[in-house]
C-alpha cells in the first residue's frame, strides 16, 4: 500500500510538472517604417544609406541599409519619447540628418510566468524635422501614422514619405 501511494504521488507529480509553456517564438516588437515617394505616392526603395541612430546615445537602431523600402526599429520602453535620426548619406559624398520624434505609451504584455514580459507600445504622435535639399537631394517631406499599435505582428506602423530632386 505504502508503495501505491509513492507511486501515485509520482505520476501526479509528472503531470503536474509537465505543462507546456505557450511563449511566443517572435517575441521581437519593433516599430515598421515603410518609404514612399511624395510625388507617386507609391512605395520605393532608397539606394542611399540610412542610419537610425537613438539622440543623445551611441546606439544605433538600423545600420548602413541600402535598397530598402522598409525597415524596423525598437521603441523604449523607459521614456514616452524616443528622438530617432535618421542619417543618410549619398555616394557623391553628401550626408544629412533628419529626426523622427515618436511620442507613444509604453504598455507591458504579460504571457505567462514562463515567458519574459515585453513591452508592447502605443504610438500617440509623430513628429519630424527635415533637412534642404540642396544639402542632400532626398529628404524626409512627411510622416504617416498608420498603426498605433506597436508589438509583435510585422505591420506598417509608419508611412515616411521622401521627396527627392527632380533629375
């Protein structure tokens, strides 16, 4: 009897022990930006090079991206704020920055005790600044926010619309 009992408590015990944890295997939140031209209003891709680099840091977000029509950056999770430049450079030697200012609600998303909490975000406001183009030929003209919600999915959440010198 004594042993039933041993073995009993053993068999609870495996299946108590063995559930299974759900945690997400894309558990990456990053903010999408997709590049259109002002002009066609139609997706393109940028053959300069951007860098998105975090003000006031030596962090660098998206590094030396050529012949992209998208990219991705995290949000912080620690300010409401996140000040982004963006650097481009041409081949013709020319360089320019233009900052992206995203003011959002930082919103942490709870799966399971198993699984690390991440920090979803709400994007309230986009702001932006732009440089001459005769400083650099391209530019940002304006900023669409398409999706406030910032988390796991692969979604457009800015629409960056370039405006270029006509050749």
């Amino acid at each position: 009897m004594k042993h039933a009992a041993y073995i009993l408590l053993f068999i609870l015990t495996l299946l108590v022990g063995c559930t299974e944890v759900e945690c997400p295997l894309d558990n990456v939140v990053e903010m999408t930006c997709t590049v259109y031209d002002i002009e066609s209003g139609k997706k393109v891709k940028i053959y300069d090079t951007l860098t998105v680099k975090i003000a006031g840091s030596d962090s660098t977000l998206y590094n030396r991206g050529v012949g992209f029509d998208e990219f991705a950056v995290p949000l912080g999770y620690t300010s409401s704020v996140d000040t982004l430049l963006c650097c481009l450079s041409n081949k013709a030697g020319q360089s320019a920055v233009d900052t992206i200012f995203v003011s959002h609600e930082n919103l942490p998303h709870f799966e399971s005790v198993d699984c690390p909490v991440v920090v979803f975000h709400r994007i309230s406001h986009v702001a932006w600044t732009s440089h001459s183009l005769s400083v650099m030929p391209l530019t940002i003209d304006s900023i669409a926010l398409i999706q406030s919600k910032v988390a796991y999915e692969d979604i457009e959440n800015l629409r960056i619309f370039m405006r270029t010198l006509a050749d």
